[in-house]
C-alpha cells in the first residue's frame, strides 16, 4: 500500500509504501523535513532543521565498513537474505535452459533461462533500491520483501529492469553520441564509458531516494555531490565496481554442468559472495545519501 500527502511546504504531492510510516524524510522538491504520516491524506509533522544543517552527518566510513556487517547476522534481516539468495539461485540454475523446439520447420520460441533470469535480475534490481531509499530514511535493518501480490510482481521487475536500463543509457549517454558520431572510437570511448559507470551510483540513490526519473537527467543532481564528498563517493563507486566486475566474472551452472558437485558448489558460493558485497554496496549509496545530505541540491 502506497501512503499519499502533499508537502506542508510547497503542497508537492508526495507517496511513501506504507512501511516508512511514521519515518523522518524530506521532500524533493523543496527540502522540506517531515514525519511521514500513517495514512493516505494526513497532513505530515513537520521538522525543524538541525543547527548543523550545512554539515555532513560523520561516521560514514564506520557504518560503511562496520555497520554494513551487521545486516548478515541480524535475525530481522533473514527474509530479505533468503529473498537475494532464491533469485541468486534460480539465476545460477535455470539461466542457461532452452526449451524451444521445432515443428514441421516452424522454431518456437520458449527461452525459459532468459526469462527466469531478467526476472532474477528485476528481483535484486527492485531490493536493491529499496535498500538504498530505506538506508537513506536512517533504517539499519533490510527492508521488507513486500511486492504486491502476482500482478505487483511483475510490475515490480519489469519496472526495475527498465529503470536500472534507463539509467545506464543516461550515464553512457556521452559515450553513445561519441560512438554515432565519430568514425574513431578509440580511447575517448573508453574514457567516457568509465566516466559514466563512475556516475551511475549516484544516478541510482538519486532515482531511488527521490523516485522522480527527470531527477536523473538534472546534471547538478549528479556532479555537485560527488564533487562536494569526492573521497566518500569514492568508496561508494569502488564498492560497486568490485560488485560489476566480480559479477561479470561469476559463471552460471550451464557452463558446469559436467563438473563435480564440489565445483559448482564453489562456483554457486562465490554468486552468493557477490550479492553480499551487491548489499553492501547498495547500503553505501543510501549512507551517503544520509551523511552528505547537505550536499544534495534536491
């Protein structure tokens, strides 16, 4: 269930799940503190900024580094760890089955594999941000696995495919022009595809923490916070790097299936391994967001 109410500022119409009731949050669109209400239509409390508004909350590196552990060992957090660990699974198992077939010279189509794991993906890139939006509202705990029944479901991955999708094509934005306009790639191309990996975790808190997509396209939105806490963000950015490149590097049981249980064993450990530093990672971006607030224009 979504919980609606307008700013008590600026009157922006507003909408939080209905868990984050009763949470501290802020709106997008002017700044304004509040008290998320427990229904639909209340009018939200409102609060007053600190005295150390223009400063950055401290402690980052400590919750990133030592906090972070915590969310692997705290019953509460069991839902959401077997949640990750079934669409790992499922990914690893079945992302390599086909079963089309050919009828009186007519191939039908059924890419079982393929399907299972964009909804795996949609799965992990759905948690991932409401980790980051939770973190940001000052939560320790995993969020809950909550996504609305069959029709929510599908909604959810499918929407969280495209997002994550979107989001990539505007970072690489630069690069794509480059490579449809020039007739020689070559190492420019390679400088602005990292450049924009580099700012594709902040794309993503700022999507999932202010849920707007024009947000994502503001280039102040992006650059100014990243400038303004550069050594933070850069913990943030290695950490999810270290989970793209070690994800890529992962294998998936088609490519074992004549090795022994040991193997794909330590194979199926090592895609686990990944999503807890994919946890980690994700709860570092929502950190951010709650220690260098200040430097938010939104």
């Amino acid at each position: 269930m979504t919980i609606q109410f307008n700013c008590p500022s600026c009157n922006a119409l507003i909408a939080f799940a209905d868990r984050h009731g009763g949470k501290r949050a802020r709106c997008t669109a002017c700044g304004q503190r509040f008290i998320i209400p427990l229904k639909s239509n209340e009018s939200p409390r409102t609060i007053e900024p600190p005295e150390e508004e223009g400063k950055p909350l401290p402690g980052f590196y400590r919750a990133v580094f030592v906090g972070s552990w915590k969310l692997f060992v705290r019953p509460q957090n069991v839902t959401g760890l077997v949640f990750v660990a079934a669409a790992v699974c499922f990914k690893f198992f079945t992302g390599h089955t086909d079963y089309s077939w050919t009828f009186g010279g007519f191939r039908f189509q059924a890419p079982t594999g393929l399907v299972i794991t964009l909804a795996a993906w949609g799965c992990l890139f759905w948690y991932y941000m409401e980790i980051i939006g939770a973190t940001a509202l000052d939560t320790e705990e995993l969020p809950d696995v909550y996504m609305g029944g069959l029709f929510g479901f599908i909604w959810n991955v499918m929407a969280s495919l495209l997002v994550f999708a979107m989001v990539l094509v505007v970072v690489l934005l630069p690069s794509i022009i480059y490579l449809a306009t020039s007739k020689k790639a070559g190492v420019a191309w390679h400088v602005l595809v990292h450049a924009g990996l580099f700012v594709f975790p902040m794309a993503i808190l700022t999507f999932s923490v202010g849920r707007d997509v024009a947000m994502v396209l503001r280039p102040g939105y992006i650059l100014r916070p990243i400038a303004k806490a550069f050594w933070p963000y850069l913990v943030v950015f290695g950490l999810f790097a270290l989970a793209w490149e070690l994800q890529l590097r992962t294998s998936r049981y088609g490519q074992l299936i004549n090795k022994n249980a040991s193997i794909i064993a330590l194979h199926l450990f090592a895609n686990l391994a990944v999503q807890m530093i994919a946890l980690i990672a994700m709860r570092s971006m929502g950190l951010f967001c709650r220690h260098y607030s200040c430097h938010l224009p939104w």
